[in-house]
C-alpha cells in the first residue's frame, strides 16, 4: 500500500509499504481523511522532543487526526466491526500499568502514540492497524472531514471542561489556530462569552469570519475580567500572560506547547490562587467531540483549508500554503486520491 514516510529531517515521500494485518485485539481502516498537525510538521523539521529523548525515532509514519471504515478485524474482536465508519484514540496505553487500570492510559509510561510515539505507523497511509479499545464508532451525520476533525476536537474539549466555566462567563482563549478556534466554538456553544486573541491580521480576520466578535491582538486586548485563559498557542511569553490576565481563584488551561520553555511565576500563581490544568491528547474527550459534532452544534469544518492528495503531503509539511486557499488553519489529506 501506500504510506507516507519521513526518512529524516526535511526528508519525506510516498513509499510502497507492507500493508497491516489485525492482530489480535485489533482492526484494519481504510483511511479515508487524515488531517495534518503542528506535531506532524515538528516530526518533518526534527524538532519535536520525542526525537530526541528516543521516543520516537526515522523512518516514521505520521498522521494522528484521522477518521475511515474498518476492513479487518483480528482474533478476539466482534465482527460487526466490519464495515463500520470510526476514528480512534490516538494515545495507546500498555494496558497492565497502574496508570492504565486508573483511566489515565494516555500519560502510560510505556503508551504508543500513533503516528508520533514508540513506532506505531500513522494513518497518512491507504491503512491503519488499530487496537479495537481504541475505537470510536462514526453516525451518519460526522462525515469524513468531521470524523478527521474529532482528535483535535477532543482536545479542544478536555481544554474547555479543564476552564470550569459557567454559562455567560467570559473565557479569553490565547492562540487562534485549530485547537484554539475549536475551544472557542466549543465553549460558545455552551454558552460561554468569548474572547480571542491573536497576533495576524490573517488568523483574526478568519476568527471573525466564523462569528467571533471579540478578537484582539495584545494592544487591543480591553482589561476585562477574564474568568478563565486557555492557552492554545505555541508562544512561550503567553503562558505566563495567562495567569497575568485569569481572574484571582479561577483556572487556566494549557493546551499549547512551545518549542521552548515557557516561564511562568508561581508566585504569580499562588497569590491569585490560580488553578492551572495541562492537557494532554484527546483521549476523555472523544466520545462527546463525536456527539457534539453529530448533533451537528458545532460544525468545524469551515477550519479546513483544502483537502490533499498523499503524494502533496510532504510539500505541506514543508510550508507550502498556496494563496487560494485562504486563512482557514487546517489541511486535510485524502490517502484515496
């Protein structure tokens, strides 16, 4: 089959590859959307950390954010299974630890991370091996474009519940690209007052353009109480700029992670009684991306920019943003084509 392969820093293109059986506990997808992430574009440049610490290592096969339809299962798993429209959890605990059998599979020591972490292949590929518990069953109503969109949904999801915001509080999200514009629909729908903030004219016009009135840059932003902060961005000064700006005793949320460290005071922290909350991968908030989208409350799919063959990955990866496209944050890439 054909699968797309990063060979080092800089260095990808479309191979001929063995294509996956089911093992035991697990399916085949054929893929049918994969949507392209910051994270994919760290593995291409060699900057993500995990390269680094031995976490994840050349050749690799990225591609995290996908939906498709199950083809195969293996020994153990239910057949009607087969044929059915899914997405999946991206984080893969071991299963046997005591942070697995306590919910938190995703912080696994010994975890995969498909298409990122521990070698498991990614779904920028015709297919996908995937462990059934992974699994998470499409209806009708989440096409593939949506079905692409709910990893980073699921995100954007935990980063929401994480800011314990009431109906009519305000919520200032930091970073208008995909997970921030995702929070900030999210928490609109639930009834949240919204506020983006951004640096380009490009990334704000877009924010408004999806029905966002309250978009600022840094010299605009007005000295508003701000109820909760989610940081969505990958600039290391905004951290601490969150916990500047959140009211005393309320919560930020970190979602976005720069290529530097971020310094924050925790004086700063403390003496404004600041619960702050990480979030990482989108495991616990999957399934309710999915009936959010169903429910058809939230539509993300104005946030794709264009839809890709494989072979026009790699020049993606590398930067190419072709004018037509527009300032819509996200690529999605179709294996079929």
């Amino acid at each position: 089959m054909r699968a797309l392969v990063i060979t080092g820093p800089g260095e990808a293109g479309v191979r001929e590859v063995e294509p996956p059986e089911a093992g035991p506990g697990e399916v085949v997808v054929d893929v049918e959307r994969v949507g392209v992430c910051g994270t994919d574009v760290e593995l291409f440049t060699g900057t993500l950390p995990y390269l680094h610490t031995g976490q994840a290592a050349y050749p690799l096969r990225i591609g995290h954010e996908w939906s498709g339809a199950v083809r195969a299962v293996g020994d153990g798993v239910d057949p009607s299974w087969l044929g059915r429209r899914v997405t999946g959890d991206t984080m893969l605990g071991c299963g046997r630890c005591a942070r697995c059998a306590a919910g938190r599979g995703h912080v696994c020591a010994d975890r995969y991370e498909i298409g990122i972490r521990g070698g498991w292949p990614g779904a920028l590929a015709e297919r996908l091996p995937v462990p059934v518990t992974a699994l998470h069953p499409l209806p009708a109503a989440v096409d593939p474009a949506l079905g692409a969109l709910v990893e980073p949904g699921g995100n954007a999801m935990r980063a929401v519940r994480g800011a314990g915001l009431a109906p009519g509080e305000r919520l200032l999200v930091l970073g208008p690209g995909t997970i921030g514009l995702l929070a900030a629909q999210i928490a609109a729908a639930r009834g949240a007052e919204v506020h983006l903030l951004g640096q380009t004219a490009s990334s704000l016009a877009f924010a408004r353009s999806l029905g966002f009135e309250q978009v600022w840059t840094r010299e605009t932003l007005p000295a508003l109480r701000y109820d909760a902060v989610v940081d969505a961005s990958n600039a290391p000064g905004l951290p601490a700029l969150a916990v500047e700006l959140v009211e005393p005793g309320r919560r930020v949320v970190f979602v976005g992670l720069a290529g530097t460290p971020s310094p924050v005071d925790t004086r700063a922290v403390a003496l404004k009684d600041v619960t702050a909350v990480g979030v990482l991968g989108a495991s616990a908030g999957l399934a309710e991306t999915v009936e959010l989208y169903a429910s058809g409350t939230v539509d993300p799919r104005p946030l794709v920019a264009a839809t890709v063959a494989l072979d026009e990955v790699a020049a993606v990866l590398a930067g190419r943003r072709p004018p037509e496209w527009g300032d819509a944050p996200k690529v999605h890439v179709d294996p079929r084509r």
